[in-house]
C-alpha cells in the first residue's frame, strides 16, 4: 500500500482535469500518511478510528458534492468518485463512513430538507462535527425495504416514533440519524432523529468478520418524541431513500476500483519479487494469466465508471446504470481480491497484505446498498420492463 503509484492502462488520466487530479494527491497523500500507518490496528480491534475524522473532512469526504454555501467540498461528480476510490484503496470501512455522511445523511437533507434544515446541520455533517448515519433497513426488511413496519403518529405538536433498524453503518457513534419510517397512511418519510432523544438506543453489532474498521449497529426507537420540523418536507415514497441509495452506489463503484488496484498492485510487485523454481513467478504462464485478466477488468470498469461519472454531471444518469456499475465492479474486486490471495501463497492470508482484509470486505460490499442479485434484477427490470421481485 505505502509504495503504490496508481494503475492507469488506457491513460484515464488524460480525461481528468487538473482539478480532478488535485483532488486525488489530495486525498492520496491522506491516506497514505494518516491511514495506511493504522487500517490493520483498527481492523483488527474491530473499530473506525474516529481521530481521523477531522482529515476526511480537510479531503473533502464529507459531502464532496455539496454546494460550498453548506459547508461542502462543491466538487463534480468524478471528483466525488476520485475521493471514494483513493479511500477504498485503503479500506472499504472508511470508504463506508463517507458514502453514509455524504450521500445517506447530507444528500437527503440538502435535496428533500428545507432551508432551516440544510443550515443546521449540513455544515457540522461537513467538518466532521457531527456524524450521521442512515436507517432503512430493518431485521425482516433487508432488500425488500418497502416492506418497512418503523412507524410514526402524529401527536400534536411532535411525532411519536417507533421501532428498528438493523446494520446501521455508523450507528454506534452518531450525533443524528436520518430514518426512514412510515406514516398513518403507510407513506414512507425522512425523519432527523438526534441522539439524546429519549427513547433512542443505538447498540453495536459485534463479531463482525468484514467492514470491521467500521462500526455497525442498530437504531432502537421506543416511543421516541421527534419534533416536527425534523421531518424532511421536500420526498415521500420509497423513492426518497433510494435517490439517496443512486448517489452512495455510484461511490462504491469509483470505491471498488480501489480495492481492487490495491489488491493488484501487491500482486504485482509481490510476483515480481517471488522467487520459486529460479525464478520469479510473475514468468509462469498461470500467474500471468491472473495478472492480465486483472488489469483486463480494472481498466473496463475505470471506462464504465468514468463515463457514469458525465452522465452524472449531467444529470442523466439512470438508476439501473448505477446498479450495473457497482454490481460489475464490486463482484471484479472481489474476483480480483481471490486471485491476488493467491498469487501470494501463504503471506497472502497474513496482515502483512491488505488482500484478506479487502476480501473480508468486499463481502459486506457486495452486499449492501442492494445485493449483487438485486442489481441484476434491476438491470433484468429495465431491460425487459418485467419485475422479477414480487
Ligand atoms: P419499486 O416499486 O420498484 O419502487 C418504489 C418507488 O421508488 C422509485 N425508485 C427509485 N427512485 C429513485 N432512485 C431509485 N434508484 C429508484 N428505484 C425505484 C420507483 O419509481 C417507485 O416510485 P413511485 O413514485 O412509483 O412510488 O420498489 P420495490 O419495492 O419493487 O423495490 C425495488 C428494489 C428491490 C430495487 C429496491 O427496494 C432496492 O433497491 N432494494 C435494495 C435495498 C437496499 O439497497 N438497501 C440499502 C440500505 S442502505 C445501505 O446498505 C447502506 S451501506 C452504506 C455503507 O456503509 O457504505
Ligand atoms: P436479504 O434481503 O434477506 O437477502 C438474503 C439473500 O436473498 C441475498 O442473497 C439476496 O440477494 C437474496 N434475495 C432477496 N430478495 C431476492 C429476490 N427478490 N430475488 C432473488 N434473490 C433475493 N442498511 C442501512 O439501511 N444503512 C446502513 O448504513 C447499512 N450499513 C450496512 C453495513 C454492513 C456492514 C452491512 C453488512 C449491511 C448494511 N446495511 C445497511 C444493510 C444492507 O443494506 C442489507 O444487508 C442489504 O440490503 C441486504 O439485506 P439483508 O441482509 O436483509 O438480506
């Protein structure tokens, strides 16, 4: 991880502006100085190391996307996917953490929140002051969340709100939370619930063995009194939180590459280094076939996930486009994170290598933000204009 310089095969960088590669030394020389040094402590200790929140948010993690006038970076969409990748380079929990606070708790309350809404909380979301988190899944809704039984009454004044979410990145440490709960008519609403709020509980989930660097829990809601004027006016309807879902998705595809040119480039240079039968055993046909398949399917989806990036700069790109990138790119990191295992023997399931732990990763990653088989069926829906879900 210290040594590496990037992977570049049909000269992307040509396609960046200088803006774009700011950005990324930005938020490489991060990483690589306050990150790399401590991702297998905090790995191991099953923990996000909060210290280096105030970083993340100099880089421009927290909210890259959101207008400058509330505190964020107001970069393009590419350079929001430049930041996600170069911090998955590292590791997907911290890739995690930004994905939640940018686009699951700042996206929502800049696009369906009111005035008052976006100027109290977006700035302390964009220094890192305040960490949020985002509850849609529940215990028996996972990739059905229209199926949601969080609910909440109006009671004059306040609501009254009710039940769980389950697998919360973030939880255990947020400052607010934006859930998703429904109505007396069963409509799907934004509320900002607070922590302090009686009646909210957020307990951790242990014994995780993926995403450990990152804290996972869930958001217990037992009669809790939620003001008014926390309630996001602007959506309703699962649509809300799935728009909230295109912008995090479209990150973990930019964020997947990384793992992925990590787990290449130590490949690399460690089959370069390895001698065996005299000679190193980047030469043996077998090993070379892993290697160029790999960087055969980095540069592919570096060409898809580029030319999702204009699309959304300009504002049209689709739903289904952003579930086949992160399910293409995803399952590719997590090829490639096998193969690399390999291609380091025995050192490659040590700490020594950042391949097990990209690998364990991958797992939760390919799983949330709409399982690998829930984007082929969103692809199977948009191309045959039959659902397959119900
Ligand atoms: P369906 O009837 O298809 O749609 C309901 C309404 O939503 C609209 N819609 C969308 N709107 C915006 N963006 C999208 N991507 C949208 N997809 C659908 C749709 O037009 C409709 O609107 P309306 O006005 O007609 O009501 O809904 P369905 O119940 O059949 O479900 C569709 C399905 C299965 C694709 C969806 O529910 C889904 O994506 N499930 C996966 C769940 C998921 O991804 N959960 C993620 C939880 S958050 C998380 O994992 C964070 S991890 C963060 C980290 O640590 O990085
Ligand atoms: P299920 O929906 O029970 O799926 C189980 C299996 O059935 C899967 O293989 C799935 O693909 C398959 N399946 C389901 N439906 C169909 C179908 N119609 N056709 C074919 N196969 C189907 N959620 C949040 O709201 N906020 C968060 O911050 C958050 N962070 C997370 C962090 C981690 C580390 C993890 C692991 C999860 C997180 N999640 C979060 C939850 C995540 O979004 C869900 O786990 C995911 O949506 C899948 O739901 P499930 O686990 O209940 O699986």
């Amino acid at each position: 991880t210290d040594q590496y310089q990037g992977h570049d095969y049909f000269d992307m960088d040509d396609l960046l502006s200088d803006e774009h590669k700011l950005v990324r030394e930005t938020a490489r020389a991060w990483v690589k100085k306050e990150m790399s040094p401590i991702i297998e402590e905090y790995f191991e200790k099953g923990t996000f190391p909060r210290q280096v929140i105030p970083g993340m948010a100099d880089i421009g993690a927290f909210g890259p996307y959101i207008p400058e006038e509330y505190g964020g970076a107001g970069l393009d969409q590419i350079s929001y996917g430049i930041i996600m990748q170069e911090l998955e380079r590292c590791d997907s929990g911290l890739r995690s953490t930004s994905s939640v606070q940018s686009s699951l708790v700042m996206y929502p309350i800049w696009k369906y929140g009111n005035e008052e809404q976006r100027k109290k909380y977006l700035p302390k979301l964009a220094t890192g002051e305040h960490i949020g988190s985002f509850g849609l899944t529940e215990p028996d809704h996972g990739s059905n969340p229209g199926g949601m039984v969080t609910n909440f009454k109006d009671a004059g004044d306040h609501y009254v709100l009710n039940g769980a979410k389950m697998w919360i990145s973030n939880s255990p440490f947020c400052d607010i939370a934006v859930v998703w709960a429904k109505n007396e008519e069963g409509r799907i609403h934004g509320l900002i619930v607070e922590r302090g709020m009686e009646g909210f509980t957020t307990p951790e989930t242990h014994g995780k063995w993926s995403l450990r660097a990152s804290n996972t829990g869930e958001l217990v809601f037992d009669n809790v009194k939620v003001p008014k004027e926390n309630l996001l006016p602007n959506k309703s309807g699962l649509g809300a939180p799935l728009g909230c879902l295109d912008s995090a998705r479209y990150g973990i595809a930019w964020g997947a590459i990384g793992a992925a040119l990590d787990c290449y480039d130590s490949a690399l240079r460690y089959s370069k280094e390895r001698i065996q039968f005299g000679r190193p055993i980047a030469g043996f046909q077998l090993q070379q076939k892993k290697l160029a398949e790999m960087i055969t399917e980095i540069t592919k989806a570096q060409l898809l996930t580029f030319r999702l990036g204009q699309l959304r700069n300009e504002g049209r790109a689709t739903s289904a486009q952003i579930s086949m990138a992160k399910r293409n790119n995803v399952a590719m990191a997590l090829d490639i994170a096998r193969e690399a295992r390999q291609i380091h023997g025995a050192m490659g399931i040590t700490n020594e290598y950042p391949i097990m732990r990209h690998m364990m990763n991958l797992e939760s990653v390919i799983t949330y933000e709409g399982t690998h088989d829930i984007h082929l069926l969103i692809t199977g829906l948009d191309i045959t204009g039959e659902s397959a879900f119900t």
